[in-house]
C-alpha cells in the first residue's frame, strides 16, 4: 500500500502535519536515531571513550547514512551543484553535532547517559529537518549554465 492511501485515513488536520515527506522523514530519522544510539553505547561500553568523544564519533558515522537516505527517499531534489549541496548538509551537520553535544553535556551530569542521548536526538532532530528541508534540500530551479 502506498503511503499517499494510507495517509487518507488520517483526519485532514493531520494529513496537512503527517505529508509523506514528513512520515519519510520519521521513518529514516527513525532507523539513524536507533543507529546513532547503538554507536555511542558501543564506542562508550565497548571502546571505552568518554560519553561525548562516543558521540562524535556516532554522531558522524549515522550522518553519513542519513545524507544518502534523506537525499535518496525524504526530499525528493535535482541540483546539478551536489558540492554545494553536500557543503550545506555537511554547515548543517556541524551545528547538529553542536546543538546535540551541548544537550548531552547538560544533561549527562544529571542522568544516566541514554537517557541524556535520547532527549539530544529528540532536541536535534528539529535542527535537522528545518535546515534539510529549507537549507540543504530546498527546491531550488535548476543551474543555468
């Protein structure tokens, strides 16, 4: 069943929240939160690096696979310019990686460091699809050249 038949059910008011690109989102989110917070229970329990070190790490690897998924099935883009493309996702992962250290530093003091994680990955995953939908992945007309 196609996601478009499936959001029919929806009431209207939430068929205008719940667009495909948004249950896209969701669902590719989904999969790198799960992947992200596997990594930093791995790199901190496993290879015994300190809680924000781990989640560099994490946090770098999962993004590598979110830019080719969110690329791939979220917004559905052409652009001849995929450096400068890659260079705003990359602007945009830096301050992800940075609004998602300073949740997990605030909090890892407070709390058990999962628990820490799982709020950072709540807090940037609205960072993220603001500046994806409206920075990197904007519908743009096609270079002139």
């Amino acid at each position: 069943m196609r996601l478009n038949t499936l959001l029919a059910y929806l009431p209207a008011p939430l068929q205008k929240i719940f667009t495909p690109e948004v249950i896209r989102f969701i669902l590719v989110g989904g999969f790198s939160a799960l992947l992200e917070f596997s990594l930093l229970v791995l790199l901190v329990e496993k290879a015994n690096l300190g809680v924000l070190t781990g989640n560099v790490g994490a946090y770098a690897i999962t993004n590598v696979f979110t830019y080719i998924l969110t690329k791939r099935y979220v917004f559905n883009t052409s652009t001849n310019n995929r450096g400068y493309e890659a260079l705003l996702f990359t602007l945009c992962l830096i301050g992800g990686l940075l609004v998602n250290q300073v949740v997990l530093w605030s909090l890892d003091r407070f709390m058990d460091y999962r628990v820490a994680k799982v709020i950072a990955i709540l807090v940037t995953v609205v960072w993220n699809f603001f500046t994806r939908k409206y920075l990197v992945f904007r519908k743009r007309p096609i270079d002139a050249r």
